[in-house]
C-alpha cells in the first residue's frame, strides 16, 4: 500500500543518507557542521540530489534553509510543512536533526507519485543548536518571522555577525522577509530521535510528543573567603565551594520530589582553584525544565531561596542572574491525536511524553500548528558519536508518516485546523 512494503529498504537507504552526511564536517575527525559553515553547502548539494527524483524543486531561503515543495492535487493547494534541523552540535551523532529530514523524503518516496489534497514542504533547518553563534533557532525563526536586525548583529568567536555570515553564503539578509511562512500553511510536523532513555526503556519505538518542556537556565555565584588550607580551622571557614555543594544536594533532592521536573548544574567554576586554598568563589550553572510552568517556576524560586539561607547559615553571599525563561510549549492537540492514531495503524502502541529538549517544533508553534513524532534511542545516547537508531524503528516511522498523511487527506477538521489556530494565536 502506497510504498508501505517496501519501508524496510526505505529506513535502510534513510539511515544511509544520514551517514553519508555525517561525512560534510567542519573537523576531521566527529561530525560538527554549524550555521552556514562550507559543509553546509555540500549537505544542501547532496540532500538536494535526494529531492529532485522526488519531483521537487529544492531552494534555499535568506537563512540558508533548505526547502522544496511536494506538490498537491492543485496547484493552489495549501502546504503542511516537514522538516528539522541540519546544523549539529559538536562531536554529534548521525542522526539528531538530519534523520528528520531524511524521513520526510522517504515518505514522500513511499507515496509513489501520489498526489495529496495539500502540498508538502519539506524544510532542512540551517540552524537549531545555537553552536556558532551562541543563538539558538535560526532557521525556524525566520518561518516564524522572527529575525531582526538586532538578531543579526550577534557574532561568532571569529567576531562574524550573523549577517555578514549570511551574506558569506552568498545569500541576502534583506531578503529574510521573504522566507516567513504566509497563510497558505497547513501546519508543522517534526520527526526527531528522542534523545533520551525513556522509549529503550519501555520498549517502544514511537511516541507523540504531548508538549516541549520550558526551561529556565540560571547562573548562581556563592562568595565567601580564600584562605590557607592548611592553617585555617573547619569552624572558621567561608569555604564557597562547600556552601555550594550543599546547594547541589538540595537541587537533586527538588527534582526528584517534584514529579517530572529535571534540574541539573552542569557547570562549576571555583576561584583560585588551586588545591591548598580554601574556594572563595563558586560560579554555577542551573537548568531545570518541567511541562508546566508554575511547576517550574516554583522549583526555580524554591533553589534560589535555598541558596540564599546556605549562605546566610554559612557567612558567604550568593548572586543569581537569570540567563533563560523558556515557557513549556504544547502540541497541537488535533494533530497529537491525528499521530496516536496513525502509531496505533502501524501495530505500536500509541505513546505520549513530554520532550525535555527544545525543538523547532517549539518555535514553529507559535505560527502555525506543529507536532512532533519521536523514534527511539537505543541506550538513550544522543549527541555523540555513539548516537544510533533501529531500522525496525525507522520503518515504522516512515509508515506512521504515510498513515497519518493519509488521515489528514481525509480529514475535513485538517483543512480548517490553521484557520482557527492562526484566530486563536492572533
């Protein structure tokens, strides 16, 4: 059925690609291909040869992403759009970004030529991972709108501007505008690895994604005294360090009392950092995400507080600087149940969680309705070298894209969906 037979030898030829990919890298050994770097134009050139056969006409927009049209029965048919990311992190896996991409064709191959009542996009995001320039989600904010002047004056440690790296491309800033998507689309959807343990672990290879987490990330700096070591009695101490490893319990104690929350300190930096002076200064990082944000946001207030009374019972200060507040994004809910039904046509059992990382499904959503699809992980490893996916677990995704393109070909709500969803964001 429409190319549903062959979906084993699709996921072998979609995992191929992905490796093949992983071969256009800014180093020689890993895979590291950022925002506009010249491995980004091989993987265009080479994705590109993967669309035509398809019967598309791929184009890159004013940002560098990657976008080809599918398309419909009409030649005014409206478009849902496909898509994810091409940039990577450092010393990536094969797979974080580019497998959704790579899906996306195999779906539209799996079709056979079928034309949809709607048009397909499918976009390769140039930028997701803020690794160049320290800003996340290029690409999919300029779908959205999004990328102002102030945006485009950020630079990179080689002191480039977002802008002149455009314009390195061969591409034309001013020519952003143009690349936002207008009424005429349908929606987003986005198929990504899960990056995390939670399918390996229940034995399941897909899940819809109910919602994106928020995030907040946070910076806090405990201050007490250097001194000597050695000469310095336990009892008369400042010892930074130690005020802000008492914190760190109370951090882990948090999330794991609180129900589906995460918080991690990731990064510590302690002054002088030499081994026989007590710490006068400890520097550190907080990342806490949750579904809901009040569920969040008290967490963040709780581990403040806490830290504020470490110190205050310990003689030393503490500062805290608010570096993010990303609030928790939900997927649209007709196209989560539209995702459900068609995981449980392919014979899996129709999973839903909550996505911990970002996506540009998070940032798309604002627009337009998204959703997005998960495969598992094996082990739960993502970005690294490591990073891998099944077959099996491929091909059942690239049957549940067929499945659920079918559904919304049916489906009178779809046609309607972005009308009423473009009333409600406005």
């Amino acid at each position: 059925m429409n190319g549903l037979n062959n979906s084993d030898n699709l996921a072998r030829e979609a995992i191929a690609r992905c490796q093949a990919l992983s071969r256009y890298s800014e180093n020689a050994t890993g895979i590291r291909r950022t925002f506009l770097s010249p491995p980004m134009r091989d993987c265009h050139r080479e994705i590109a040869g993967w669309l035509v056969p398809v019967g598309m006409n791929p184009t890159l927009d004013a940002v560098g992403n990657l976008r080809a049209i599918y398309p419909g029965e009409n030649s005014d048919s409206r478009r849902l759009l496909i898509g994810s990311h091409l940039d990577t992190v450092p010393n990536a896996g094969a797979y974080d970004g580019i497998l959704g991409v790579v899906i996306a064709i195999a779906i539209l191959s799996a079709l056979e030529s079928r034309r949809l009542p709607f048009a397909i996009e499918v976009v390769g995001f140039s930028e997701e991972e803020g690794v160049r320039f320290g800003t996340p989600f290029i690409g999919s904010r300029a779908l959205i709108g999004t990328v102002d002047e102030r945006l485009l004056t950020v630079k990179d440690a080689q002191g480039i501007s977002i802008a002149d790296a455009i314009k390195d491309f061969g591409l034309n800033p001013s020519e952003i505008p143009q690349a936002a998507i207008q009424h005429d689309v349908l929606g987003y959807l986005e198929f990504h690895i899960e990056q995390g343990p939670v399918l390996a672990n229940i034995g399941q290879p897909l899940a819809v994604v109910e919602a994106i987490a928020g995030q907040s990330r946070l910076k806090f700096t405990f201050k007490g005294r250097a001194n000597h070591a050695g000469t310095t009695p336990m009892d008369l101490r400042q010892d930074a360090l130690a005020g802000a490893a008492q914190w760190i319990s109370a951090v882990e104690a948090c999330a794991q009392q609180t129900s589906g929350l995460v918080a991690t300190v990731g990064a510590i930096q302690v002054e002088p950092g030499a081994g026989n002076v007590i710490p006068g200064e400890a520097e550190l990082s907080l990342d806490v995400r949750h579904r809901h944000d009040t569920t969040r946001n008290a967490a963040v207030d709780y581990l403040i507080h806490e830290a504020e009374q470490i110190a205050k019972n310990r003689g030393l200060t503490v500062r805290t600087i608010s570096l993010l507040d990303q609030p928790a994004v939900s997927m649209d809910p007709f196209l989560v149940g539209q995702i459900a039904k068609a995981i449980q046509t392919t014979g899996c059992e129709p999973f839903s969680m909550v996505s911990g990382a970002g996506h540009d499904a998070m940032i798309m959503a604002a627009k337009v309705p998204s959703a997005m699809i998960f495969l598992r992980t094996p082990l739960g490893i993502s970005h690294d070298p490591e990073e891998s996916v099944e077959v099996s677990d491929v091909a059942k995704a690239i049957q549940c894209g067929v499945h659920l393109l079918d559904q919304l070909a049916s489906s009178a709500d779809f046609s309607s969906l972005a009308s009423s969803s473009r009333t409600h964001r406005a």
